[in-house]
C-alpha cells in the first residue's frame, strides 16, 4: 500500500485552481457589494466602488500567489543539487 491519501490528486488539483477560482469570487463579491452600496445609497456610481474593490482584491491574490511561489522557487535555488554555478566543469584544463 502507499502512504499517499485517497484524496492527495484532487486536493493538489484545487489547489492549483485556487487562485484563478479566488479572482473570479473576489470580483463578485466586489460587484456585489457595488449593488449593495447602489441599493443602499441610491447613488449608481457607488457600484464601481465594489467593482474596484473587487479587482484590487483579484491583483492582491495573484501578487500573494506570485510571492508564495517565489518564495519557494528562491528556496529550491539554495538547494546545492540545483545549484549549477557549483556544478560547472573548469574546462581550462586542455
């Protein structure tokens, strides 16, 4: 048997949807909460306050994913296996 769970495929697929399902809920909820300031004040350009907050909160996802992933990227790079500065051959040898 292998120590891998049942579910471990599909929750690394979500995960690597996450991010685009995290932009398409953060501008919905932007736009509805646009409707609800719309609704409440009467004032209709107080929808694109929610719409902008929506997509400020889309970029702000996806500078959070950028960051993670750097992150780790930049920790693979410390790793000496991958490290091909120390890996080169001095050729002056011939």
């Amino acid at each position: 048997m292998s120590d891998e769970p049942k579910l471990k495929k599909i929750v690394d697929g979500a995960d690597s949807l996450s991010l685009g399902i995290s932009m398409v809920v953060a501008v919905l909820i932007g736009v509805g909460i646009g409707i609800g300031l719309k609704k409440l004040t009467g004032v209709s350009w107080t929808l694109w306050i929610g719409v902008f907050i929506g997509i400020s909160s889309a970029i702000l996802n996806v500078y959070k994913a950028y960051i993670k992933q750097k992150a780790s990227l930049d920790e693979l790079a410390k790793d000496p296996r991958y490290n091909y500065k120390n890996n080169q051959i001095d050729d002056d040898d011939d």
